[in-house]
DNA sequence: GACAAGAACGAACGGTCGTACTATTCAGAC
DNA sequence: GTCTGAATAGTACGACCGTTCGTTCTTGTC
C-alpha cells in the first residue's frame, strides 16, 4: 500500500528539521506527531521505537544529502570544480534541504560521540563515507593534474571539515555575518597551497 | 559560611563533565543529585532552577578553561609560541579538567546555536572572548615580526577554530587516533602560511 | 550550650516522555 | 459492495522531569 510510505516520508522530513534544532534526543515522538496532525501511537507504529526513528531520520538525511549535495556535484567536471562544487553544495544544503537547526550531521556528532547504539553506529558510517567522499574528489584533481602530487587527500578532507565546521560554529552561534567569507578565504588558502607550484 | 560554596564547586565540577556529555538540557537534576549522594531539592535549592544550573556550568567551565588554558598559554613567550600554547593546551584541556564527553563548549555550541535564553547569551560572549584571545596573540605575534603584516587575525582565530572542531569531531565521533597528528599537520600548515617569507 | 541561619532532605505536584495494548477507520482487490 | 489488512486513533502505564513546600539536620557565632 502506499498511504503508509506517504507518511512516513512526511514525518522523516519533518523529524530532520526538528532534530535539527534539537537533537536526535530531544526529537520527542509527541511533538512530531502534533506537528503532523497524527496521534502519537500512530507515528509511533511506523517505527516501533525511538531508536528506530532516529536512524531512519538520519537514514532520511543521508539520501537527501546525496541528493541535493554529492549527486549534482559529481556532475561538475573532474578535479579542482568538482572539489568546489562539494564544498559550495554543502554550505546551502541546511536551507535546501529544509534544517531550522542547521546540517543535521553536525548536530549529530557533537550528540551522539559519546552515545553507544544503532545511531552513533549508523552516523560513523555515514561520516566515513563523507570524508571519503571529499579525499575521491581530491585524488581526481590530483589525477588530473590540479592538484600536486604531494598533497594528502585524508588530510585535506580533514581540513575542509574544519573549514565547514567553523563556518557553522560562526554563522549560527555567533550569528557572523561574515562567516561565508572566511570560511571561502579559508578554503581558497586551502586550494592554493594544493594547487600552487 | 563555607559549606555551601564547597558542596556547590563539587556540583558544578560533576555537572561539567555531565554536560559534557548529555549536554546541557540532558543535564538533569535528579541524575546530577544522584551522582553526587544529593537529595534532588537540596541540589536543586543551591541554583533554584534549571537553566541558573546550566548558566553556572558554562561560568565554572569558563573559569576552569582561564586557568588551565589561557593563563599558561599568556606564561609563553609573545608571539609564535603562546600561539602554539594557546592550540596544544586546548586540545588537552578536556582531560585536564574532566569533560567526559569531550569540550563542553564544543558541545554546548551545537546544543545552544539556535535556542534563546541566558545560557546561550553567555556562551555566545565566551565564545567570542576565545577568538578575541586567539585573535590579539597572532596580533602580537605580527608585533613580534614572526607573521607577515598581511596576516589577518580574526581570519587566523576562524581557521584555527575550525581545526579544533575538526579534531574534535575526529577524535571522538570518528575515534581517529590519528587526530591529533592531522590537526597538528594543519596547524603547522597555517602557521607555515603566516610566517613564510 | 543556646540560637539563628544555612544546608540538605523527603514527599508530592503537574507534565511529558517512550511504549504497550486495543479499537477504529480507511484504502485497494475481488 | 464486501472483505482484508494496513494505517491511524485512543487509552493507559510506569518512569522521570523540574519545581515547590515544610521539615530536619548541620554549622558557625555568641
């Protein structure tokens, strides 16, 4: 039947957002389900226990950033644009990808990095395959001749996370303004010293 | 009289950590009390609600962080090694003042970014203070003549920060025991960039 | 040793939480 | 139109939450 998959969709993007703002704990079944005009035993049947609900909102998040973030930024052309398209991408996806609290992932990590269970499992993997992601992108670029040879592409995807984290920090704790353009000055200061020679 | 302050610095010292990992609305009364063999209204009457708790939290870890990182760093010698200092005794100081679940204000940060009130206004001026800091030791390491004139502080404090939270994230998410060495590698990096000439 | 103030306690409050059951409504196949 | 199973609603539960209140123990001062 497809009502069901309807709703359920609904209430995953629903509980991104929110767990957005707070947290993967302080998402409460009874909120959502007022939130949705649903009774809370009828979202909670969905998903049969908060824990589930938790991975399958960060399972939602993960399609949803491969969507509207890594998907449309492989398109770009191999090597130092593509390295930008993920960076840029990944600095608009809290507002594309509606999250009031800002990127659900960031959230995650500071909450569940000491909170054994299937979510902290699920959101390892997920971080790993991220920063895979950008040291593939890296290697590309230096296959392609953007980047030096010598460049590590663990280290630069580590660095990247920084500059993406602070950007974060800035712009939504400490409401800078100018938290975009440090943080494109950092990652321009990042691609020069790989590209440059 | 005396007993008090004692019995509230054990507190706070307890809730610290306890914060650190369940972040400041985890942090519950009953559970701190038990902790500390409290009945939970005789902890309770010390800050008379919740969120005078959470405010005091942030107080104690701020001073506890003066006096274990910024005033050792500010013993340096000016310029280049206090900045040092200022980078290897932050990533110490979550063991050396116990935080359980890693920098409380790494984690207060994410948890406050978008929820008003007292805690959050007082984390927002700390925060700030901590570039401020970071920011005037790369300026007197310009007056040292160890950075170039063209090094713009508030964009060193940004970058340095995002290397704290990257490791952070490493660290302890990711359990990367080789966090350390990266963010050492883009510390050296971004210093290599300041001072080269 | 009396006395007052401070510190801690125990019980209870109204709420909200996740979860378990049962009952009802509804969508789609025949 | 009927039947069936999925989808949703309703109700109740025990646990814990922050907070209040009145009481009791402890401490420091005279």
């Amino acid at each position: 039947m497809r009502k069901g998959e309807q709703t359920r969709g609904a209430i995953l993007e629903r509980a991104l957002s929110l767990a957005s703002q707070l947290g993967l704990e302080g998402l409460s079944i009874g909120r959502l389900a007022g939130d949705l005009d649903l009774s809370k035993s009828g979202l909670f049947a969905h998903f049969d226990s908060k824990e589930r609900l938790q991975v399958q909102t960060l399972e939602h998040a993960a399609e949803r950033f491969t969507e509207v973030v890594v998907r449309p930024a492989l398109a770009a052309p191999r090597g130092e644009p593509r390295v930008r398209a993920l960076f840029e991408r990944w600095l608009r996806w809290p507002r594309v990808v509606p999250q009031a609290g800002g990127c659900i992932f960031v959230a995650a990590a500071v909450e569940l990095d000491d909170r054994p269970g299937a979510a902290r499992d699920r959101l390892v993997q997920l971080q790993r395959t991220w920063r895979e992601t950008i040291a593939a992108t890296v290697r590309s670029a230096k296959a392609e001749h953007h980047f030096q040879e010598s460049v590590d592409p663990e280290q630069f995807a580590f660095e990247i996370q920084g500059i993406m984290l602070a950007y974060h920090q800035a712009a939504r704790l400490l409401r800078d303004a100018g938290a975009g353009a440090r943080a494109r000055q950092a990652f321009e200061r990042l691609l020069a010293a790989a590209r440059r020679r």
